[in-house]
C-alpha cells in the first residue's frame, strides 16, 4: 500500500481555507473515495464523508526516502 496526500476545499469553511490528509491505499482513486460519499459531479464538486462538499485540488503519492 501507499500513502496519498490529499488537499481539498470545503465549501462550509472560510474563504480560501484548504484541507489536508493523507491516506493509505493502493490507488489515488482508492484514497480519494475513502473521503467521498459518491464520485465527484462533472464541475468537480464532492460530497464528503463527514458532510459538507467542497473540490478536490490534488492527489500526490507520498515517497519515503
């Protein structure tokens, strides 16, 4: 497994707040739907796990050295 760096933009917190976890998975695809409800809509707008919706900005596989 990987560990993925997920950084997000929810819209139920300030104006330019951006969120960010990681997660192990074997996939970026897997790490992102361990934090969604359901895919994102076609204007990239997801609803989360613990409520709210917000954007997905990246997904970037973390290297250990």
């Amino acid at each position: 497994m990987t560990e993925y760096r997920i950084r997000y933009t929810r819209n139920d917190m300030p104006e330019g707040y951006v969120g960010d976890t990681s997660k192990w998975a074997h996939t970026p695809s897997e790490a992102v739907k361990l934090l969604l409800q359901k895919n994102p809509d076609k204007t990239g707008t997801c609803v989360f796990k613990r409520g709210g919706s917000g954007k997905i900005l990246s997904v970037q596989e973390i290297t250990q050295h």
